[in-house]
C-alpha cells in the first residue's frame, strides 16, 4: 500500500486536498549519476525528535533514485523545522529546487509524537520526505517513482486527551580537586494546562551553590574566596489568544535569595498585550513581536542601596520587540526592549538590544553574527565590606553597561560524497590523555 501523507502546501500557497504516497521502484545499482536527485539537508531546528539526527540523513542515504550531497551541489536544498507543541514536533519540510519543469518551492508538514516509537515516527517522516521530494524525482527520473493519488479530503486527526500536564526536574552538579570543590543543585516543578486559544503555567524552583577553594592570604589577613548562595522563588502566568496574532496575558512572580544577594525577597505583578506579524504556532517557529505591559513591583534588599533604600515599591512598564525569522538560507532575530520605573523611570531603567543573524551566502560561506547591547540605571549597594569577596563580586548586577559580540565566519568546500561514517574517533576518545 502506499504511504499516506499530511496536506502539502504549494508555492502559490493553496492547500491541497490530494494525498500523495510514492513507492519508489527499485532503482538499479548501475544508475547513472545524471539520473539521480542530489539532495542537501539543511536542518535549522532540530525539536524533540531524531527527525533532523537521525530519521531524514538515514533516509536520504537509501532511497532510490536520491543522492545525498552538499549545498554546492544539489539539486534540491530541503529546509527541516520540527517545532515542539504540546508534546509533538510539527515537522515543517521545505523544498528550494533548481531542477527544471519542477517547482522552486515546495512545501509539506507532518506532526509526531514525541513519546511515539522510533517505528510509527519513521513512518510519518517517510511519507512527509516523499511527499515533499515527489515532484522533484519524477522529472529527473520519471521510471523512478509510482504516484497514486486519493481524491477524498483528507482531515487532520481528531487530537482527545486532556489539556493538563506538569513535570518535575531534578538535577545536581558536584566536583573536586584537591582543595577545590563545588556543588549546585537545583530542582523545578511545573504544572500547566496549555489549549489552542489559553495558556496558564504555574513553576515552583529552588536551588543553590557551594564553591570552596584555599583564602588569599595578604599581610596576615585571609581572605575567604568561598561561596554559598541559594534561591527559590515561583511563578504563574496566563495568556490567551485573541485571533491568530493577538494575545493579551498576565503574570505574577515571587521569591528569596540568601543574604549576600540582591533581594531578600521581591514580588511582581505585570499584565501584557501583544502583537505578533506571524499566526500561532507558525511551522517555522517564526515569531516577530511587539508587546507591551505594565505593573507593580515589590523588592526588599539586603543592604541599602545608593538611594537609601532597604525596600522599594513602584510601578513600572515595559516594551519589548522581539522574535525570530527563519526563511531559507537566512536566519534573523532580535530582542529590543525597555523597562523602567513609572514615572520616575531616571531611578530604575533598563534598555537591552540583543541581535543576531545566521546567513549562507552562496554555497561556501557561513556567517554567523550576535551581540548584546544592555544599558541600565539600578541603584546598586550603598557601602559593603570590600573585603567580603563574596559580596563584592555578587553586586555586578549594578554595572551600568554590557556588551557582548561573537561573529564567526566558515569558508568550506564540501566533499562530493556524502557518505557517513559513525564509527568510534580514536582522537576523540583518546582526548582526556592529550596533557601527557
């Protein structure tokens, strides 16, 4: 029988009600190169599935009548986007072709279940690989490929179950050498009931840290170098959506931290709007947003702070232009926000411009660019004991600027073949040895 796949969306953007399923013959040893499709995989978001990893590479490698190959060279450059929702990865396919009497665009999804079986998982992505590779096989080798097509309308499967959920994460950190040890444990519990139209999320973490190592001793004073910190704190949030690019949410949070901290506790209430260019759940996971918000805001410091403050109450706002475009070759996001108190926004602000850029330009070059830009006014501790290390070092929340920048460039020429080889690196396994 042939493979049933999910609804295929052209590039002139109608949805299709056929339902292709390819059987590919068996295509002879003796093939020649000119009638294979080269393919290249190009996976920019990988979910919570072996589809990216593992599934598509292994599928490419053996279909007849398909060659697996670099950008350079391919005929086809095939997109993947597997986007987690709601315990499934919506696996987005999409074909940018240059082979003629073809389309340049084509594009299909298929859903997985992220608890499935590899079995049922590897079903869904072969049907979604050869519904998508279709048009593209039976130009360059039309004895190749068998098309059947359905005429009835196909229907996205009834989804039962409930809306609930809840996870609980438990995890520690632990090392010695000699003198020198540390130790991190933190655990998270989380409860939601998430919908197509709502969202309400409630989180419980804790945690804390522990670092020992020897004093610095200066003209017979020592000075301790140890750390020991802790935090808790909770949250819960809900949003709903009004239409596909409108949502409007609310969100209170709460916690405590030790005594060498900024906080003792803090307590924050802030409701949002916002507006985002892309529908929900967009197959890419393409978001690009503009929010804004309002609150009150409660904090209780550990030491006085250069305004005289042992604890504070205000009110504050918030703007926040965001998201993340991904279209083919071309990856681009950006975080700009503002945050201040209201109206005395000159005693607590906080500007943060965060862009990045991921771009394949021609078929040999990578460039990758990010940076963080963070300007603020917060009213750091008025006095402390220059002497207490672990205070001082603790207060860099206070530093009015940050900057971070990382750009890199990759210039490569592919190999012509694409076969792999997952057999154990010598290198890699020897590399804990590489000191002797």
């Amino acid at each position: 029988m042939p493979g049933r796949a999910s609804v295929i969306r052209g590039k002139d953007g109608l949805l299709g009600c056929l339902l292709i399923g390819c059987l590919l013959s068996g295509a002879t040893a003796a093939q020649e190169a000119s009638g294979l499709l080269g393919v290249a995989l190009e996976c920019q978001q990988a979910g919570g599935t072996k589809v990216c990893t593992h599934f598509l590479p292994g599928f490419l490698e053996r279909l007849p009548g398909v060659r697996p190959t670099s950008r350079a060279e391919a005929g086809v450059i095939l997109f993947v986007n597997a986007v987690e929702h709601q315990g499934e990865d919506v696996v987005h396919l999409r074909a940018v072709a240059s082979v003629e009497g073809a389309p340049a665009e084509f594009e299909t999804k298929g859903l997985l279940d992220t608890h499935a079986t590899d079995e049922d998982q590897l079903q869904v992505c072969r049907r979604s690989l050869l519904s998508v590779l279709a048009p593209y096989l039976i130009v360059i080798n039309p004895e190749a490929v068998h098309i059947e097509v359905d005429e009835g309308v196909v229907r996205e499967p009834v989804r039962t179950g409930s809306p609930w959920g809840a996870s609980l994460t438990l995890s520690g950190y632990g090392s010695r050498n000699g003198a020198y040890s540390d130790l991190e444990g933190t655990t998270s519990l989380k409860v939601m009931r998430i919908t197509t139209t709502d969202r309400l999320v409630g989180s419980l973490t804790g945690g804390t840290y522990l670092s020992r190592q020897p004093p610095i001793v200066s003209e017979g004073d020592e000075l301790s170098l140890d750390t020991t910190s802790y935090s808790f704190g909770g949250s819960l949030s809900g949003s709903r959506n009004l239409g596909e690019h409108w949502a409007v949410g609310v969100v209170g949070r709460a916690g405590g931290m030790d005594d060498k901290a900024r906080y003792a506790h803090t307590e924050r209430l802030n409701v949002a709007s916002s507006y985002d260019l892309f529908p929900a759940d967009e197959p890419r996971g393409n978001r690009l947003f503009a929010l804004v918000g309002a609150g009150v805001q409660y904090d209780k410091y550990n030491y006085i702070n250069i305004l005289n403050e042992r604890s504070a109450a205000f009110p504050g706002g918030m703007v926040i232009i965001g998201g993340n475009v991904r279209y083919d070759r071309f990856e681009f996001g950006t975080d700009l926000g503002c945050a201040a108190q209201l109206p005395a926004f000159e005693r607590r602000y906080e500007l943060d411009l965060s862009p990045s850029a991921v771009v394949q330009l021609g078929e040999h070059l990578d460039v990758s660019l990010a940076l963080t830009f963070k300007k603020q006014v917060v009213p750091g501790p008025l006095q402390l004991d220059q002497s207490d290390y672990e205070a001082v070092t603790r207060a860099t929340y206070a530093e009015p600027l940050y900057l971070y920048l990382d750009l890199s460039m990759t210039l490569y020429l592919d190999r012509s073949s694409a076969e792999r080889n997952n057999r154990l690196d010598l290198f890699d396994m020897m590399g804990s040895f590489t000191t002797f």
